[in-house]
C-alpha cells in the first residue's frame, strides 16, 4: 500500500491522485510507494518522493511557485550547462516527451534524482569548508560564460523597490516599520556601488543549506540554481560570505579562507576588490527585503530578516576599509588552501 506522509509548510499540497499521472510522464519509475512534503525553503514547495523502481533511491520534486514554466526550463538549461562544465550540480529528469519540467496542480514542476549529502550548522562550519565554498562558488562563474548574458535577476534594485510598499502594508506593525529605512538605505548603497565590476552568471543563493556535504568534509552537490542570473560575481562572493562567515558576528579567518578558494580558481581584480563592499552591502539589503516579503510575511516569524538587518548595520559600522581589512589582512598574496581540500 503507498505510504503518504503528511506535508508540512507546504504551499501546494498535492495528492496521490494527482501524483500518478505526473510520474507516468518519466520512464521507467515505477508505481508511486509514498511521498512527503519538504519543510526547508521559503519560496518553492519540495516532495521526497519513493517509487516502486528503488525506495531506497528517492527523488526530489520541486514545484515552481514563483517562476513560470520558461524560467523553470532556463534553470533546468543551467544545470545542464554546469554539470558539463564540471560543477557539482544535478538536472532535472527527462521526460518522455523529451522536456525536463512538467506541470503539477497547474504550476511547473521537475524530478530531481535524491542527493545525498549533509548541510552544515553555522557553529560547525570550518575554514577548509569556507575554502572549499570559495572555488565552488568561482567555478561557477568561470563555467558560466557569456552565454548567459541575456539572463536578468529578479532581485534588483528596481524589484526590490516593488516590494516596500508590500511591507508597508504589513499587518504586524513590526514589518510594515522597516519599509522606510530600508528603502532609504537601497537609495544610499546605489552611490557605493561600482558600475565597472565583472558580470556573468551568479548563483545568487549559495547559502549553507544549498550545500551537501559527503562524510569526508568534501562538497557533493550545489543546489537551488533558481535565483542564477547575471550578474557581478562580487555580489555573489559577498551573499556567500554573509552566509557561511557570519555567526554572532562576521568571523574574519572563514572570510579570509573563502576569498583564498575562491581566488585558487579566479582572481578577483583590483576594481572588484574595491568594490565589495558596495556589494556586501546590497547583498545584506537585498535578502532583508526578500525574506521579509517571502518568509517572515508568510510565516509570521520575525529572527531571519532580522539577521541581515544586522549585517547590514554591521556593514555600515564597519566601512569599506573595514570590510577590506577583515577580507585580505594576509596581504595581497593568495593563501595556500587548508590542508585536506
């Protein structure tokens, strides 16, 4: 008998009804043995699901809530190209009908074969893992190329400026407060901003949980190519840093361990040096607004968007040097990688 686990914090529930004819579009699954709902993310809904092929091989289905079915196609197109670029990703399955993403309760859905792999907690992250975040993150932006040029984001300047009058409507008294300052400080951080960095495809979204890990301390797959676009790969190495360097306050060791992995693939410019902190800055900025809207909205919790709050204003105490001080005070020779990467 299928075994169906109960969804949580899922945004489209679906059935095993609806689930059936999805499944039969691929080759060769088998019956459906059970599913059940994927509590992490803010944006897409997420299914384990076993078939009667191998339950102790699962897939990962994805519904897109927030992309249309020409976006979820582009994803799926950038992960082809990486994966044959040699980046540790994984597509979406073929369908029978030669396409990659389908339709489930009216939106675009894919299949994902399961990754194993664990995520990191912040307390446990290291400098060999910092290190090793680094050159993944500029592998894919060396990969990328300048195919991709015409890919724009959805999160710039302009978008996230759509999306303060929506806070200022906030019922919570608490939200609808920071639609002011913050869009006060998008105004004032467009003048840090430097015009003349490098631009190419970013991943936008590397934080810890968009990271498996094997039990060698080695990376096995980067998720979550949603938010790729084109952009400054000095935004992107910024959004990473904030993620994986950050815990009661940003820890200059890991910092420094990523800038090195990254710089041991691609070497930041000296315009792209300088212009990290008008980055780093737009970067805590942008994930203040996005998870106040996507998350905090919705689920009515306040702590996440408030973390970029603080980095923010951790930022803003810090200044440029300060910010520089932390990143490359071993000079302006690269560090040798941790041993073990």
């Amino acid at each position: 008998m299928m075994r169906q686990i109960e969804p949580v914090a899922i945004l489209t529930p679906v059935c095993e009804e609806q689930l059936h004819p999805f499944l039969a579009e691929y080759s060769e699954l088998g019956n459906l043995v059970s599913f059940a709902g994927i509590p992490e993310g803010s944006v897409n809904t997420n299914y384990r699901v076993e078939t009667s092929r191998d339950p102790a091989r699962p897939y990962f289905l994805r519904i897109y809530e927030e992309q249309a079915i020409d976006g979820a196609r582009l994803e799926a197109e950038t992960l082809l190209h990486l994966a044959s670029r040699g980046v540790p990703c994984t597509a979406p399955i073929l369908r029978l009908d030669g396409e990659r993403i389908g339709q489930l309760a009216g939106k675009p859905a894919a299949l994902f074969a399961w990754c194993d792999g664990t995520m990191r907690c912040q307390a446990s992250v290291s400098v060999r893992d910092a290190w090793q975040v680094g050159a993944a993150l500029a592998r894919i932006h060396v990969a990328g190329g300048e195919r991709w040029s015409g890919r724009a984001g959805r999160f710039g300047p302009a978008e996230l400026r759509l999306r303060l009058p929506r806070i200022a409507a906030a019922s919570d008294p608490t939200l609808a407060a920071w639609a002011e300052p913050l869009g006060r400080a998008l105004d004032a951080n467009e003048a840090r901003r430097r015009k003349d960095l490098p631009k190419g495809l970013v991943h936008g979204d590397l934080f810890r949980d968009n990271i498996l890990w094997d039990e060698a301390g080695a990376i096995t797959t980067l998720l979550d190519f949603e938010s790729a676009f084109v952009g400054t790969f000095a935004f992107d190495l910024m959004v990473t840093i904030l993620s994986w360097c950050v815990g009661d306050a940003l820890r200059p060791e890991l910092a420094r361990a990523m800038v090195s992995g990254y710089e041991s693939v691609r070497e930041l410019t000296l315009e792209e040096r300088d212009g990290l902190y008008g980055e780093a800055c737009y970067a805590a900025l942008r994930f203040s607004i996005t998870r106040i809207t996507d998350f905090a909205m919705r689920a009515n919790t306040l702590k996440d968007y408030r973390r970029f709050i603080m980095r923010y204003q951790t930022l803003e105490q810090m200044g440029h040097e300060g910010l520089a001080r932390i990143l490359f005070d071993d000079g302006p020779e690269r560090a040798p990688a941790p041993s073990g990467t």
